[in-house]
C-alpha cells in the first residue's frame, strides 16, 4: 500500500540512560505532581456546614406564592402543566365555597397541586407560563435529599409559603420589609 502523502518522517530510537532505565525522572516528576497538589487549594468543600455560593440565575424549589392579603395566587389555570417539558406537575381544579374568599383570590383554586421533584429540571418554564405569578423556583433553596421516591412528591402542604409574611422566602417576587410590616398587622387585627 502507498501512503497518501509524502511526507513521512523516519524516526530514530535513542538508547536511553542509566537514570531513564531506572525511572527516576519519571517517578521524580510524579512526585513534583503530588506535592504541587498537596498544597494547592483544594476543590472540595465541607457541605453539610459549608455551602458554595449560588448562581444568580440558579433555580431552585418551587413554592406557589400567596399575595399581599394572604390569599393563594393560584388558580388552577394549568398552564405551568402545560409548559413544563418533565410532566411534573399535576393538579386538580376546583371552585371556592362561599366564606372562601380569605383563602382564594379568584373563583377556581387548586384543590390538589403537586410537582414530582424526580421528574423536574428545574428549567423554570412553570414560573414563565404563569400569569398570576403563583409558581417561582427559590434562587436560595435547593430540593433536600430523601430515601423513600414518594417523598419527592411535593403537594400543597410543602409548596404553599407560610401566611406569615417574616417566614417567606426572601429573594424573587417578594414583599419588602416595610410591606411585610404591614401585612402582618393587617393579618393580626381581626376583621
């Protein structure tokens, strides 16, 4: 067989020494390795009491968010199911009874809402699809581990934030201190 191209080039095979016979360069130069990384930074980090420092645009866990006077933002449009690639979320739609209208802001309200943390990637197109800004993906919290599958299962009574507005998540579409102030005094006074 010819080769393609002319420009082979023919190599000659240098004897080695001593010092090359016996390895030692090479197991010099191993061990230079070594120490260079014994006393570089190291990447790893102590998680459960050290934590790295998140992304911007990291998203996270889900929560529904309820609005200024307390009452849940969602209204079972399913359009969050709809939008999510994963099929994560399922809900059952239902509508509010009368005496209802301190928990729900609208007629229609999620009986059941629930997201399978297994299925999500997290891609934040729930949060996009929503139009009354009830879904949002924590950029400070991130899904905890568990053993048991049907504990990814997150329903209503993990995703609902608290009534409470101090004990809300603070970043995203969030109440300002003062806000929060007067949330919670207008919640403390009886109707």
């Amino acid at each position: 067989m010819q080769p393609l191209s002319n420009r082979a080039k023919k190599l000659e095979k240098k004897p080695m020494t001593l010092a090359e016979r016996a390895y030692l360069p090479a197991i010099f130069q191993g061990l230079s390795i070594t120490l260079r990384h014994f006393f570089s930074k190291k990447a790893t980090i102590r998680y459960p009491e050290e934590t790295r420092p998140f992304s911007p645009v990291f998203r996270g866990l889900h929560v529904l968010k309820r609005d200024e006077q307390g009452r849940e933002r969602c209204t079972a449009c399913g359009l969050c199911a709809v939008a999510c690639p994963a099929e994560a979320i399922t809900m059952v739609a239902g509508e509010r009874k009368k005496g209802e209208e301190g928990l729900y802001r609208e007629e229609k309200y999620a009986v059941s809402y629930e997201i399978n943390m297994l299925r999500c990637i997290f891609c934040g197109l729930c949060e996009e699809a929503c139009p009354k800004a009830a879904v949002y993906l924590q950029a400070d919290k991130m899904a905890p581990p568990r053993f048991e599958r049907d504990e990814f299962i997150y329903g209503k009574d993990r995703l609902v934030e608290p009534v409470a507005p101090d004990a809300r998540s603070k970043r995203g579409i969030q109440l300002t201190p003062e806000q929060a102030q007067v949330l919670s005094t207008k919640l403390a006074q009886p109707a």
